[in-house]
C-alpha cells in the first residue's frame, strides 16, 4: 500500500514522506476491512486530523475526495495554491487569463 500511495502522504499538498501510518478509509471500529482498497498512507498528522475531524476522506484509492472541515475540496485548493506560486516565481505580468491560475480555473 505504501508503495501504491509512493511512500508519502496521500493528502494533497502534504510533502511527508517520514512517520506513515495506515489508515482505514471506511473506520475498522465501524466494520471496515482491511483491504488495500479500504487503506491509504497518511503521516501521523493528516491521520491525527482525520480522526480529530479537521480532514474528510471519502471514497476508494486513486478516486479519493480529500476536503477540510468546512467541506473545500483539497485537492483543488492545492492545486490553485502550485498555480499561484508558479505565476510568482516566473514573475508572470501578463493578463488574467494567460497565468497558471487563470488556465487552471477556466
């Protein structure tokens, strides 16, 4: 599982690759097997969170929906967050809709 998931932390925009744990995205305690298809890496924080309710996980590996507590899709906030960094660090100047961010969001 932890090579399928790259020996890193299924979260979106979380750069741990150091204290993995296995996770069960239907809960054990609730009746959930332990079967890859119901298993991710997470670190020990994304874990702790997910268990604390700060992070949503649902559905099955490779078709996951990560979200926080107020239900924003992470996935596509991670992905708004690279575009606006790659628009900044090549210094782009040019119009709205020709930066990463504006392709992204079109």
């Amino acid at each position: 599982m932890q090579r399928r998931d790259g020996y890193r932390c299924s979260t979106p925009g979380c750069p741990h690759h150091l204290y993995l744990q296995t996770h069960h995205i239907h809960y054990y305690s609730h009746g959930g097997k332990t079967v890859p298809l119901n298993l991710l890496t997470l670190c020990s924080a994304c874990h702790r969170s997910v268990h604390e309710g700060r992070l949503k996980i649902e559905g099955t590996p490779g078709k996951l929906v990560f979200s926080d507590e107020q239900g924003r899709n992470l996935q596509q906030k991670w992905r708004l967050d690279m575009a606006d960094w790659l628009d900044m660090w090549i210094g782009w100047t040019g119009g709205e809709f020709d930066c990463y961010r504006g392709r992204l969001a079109a």
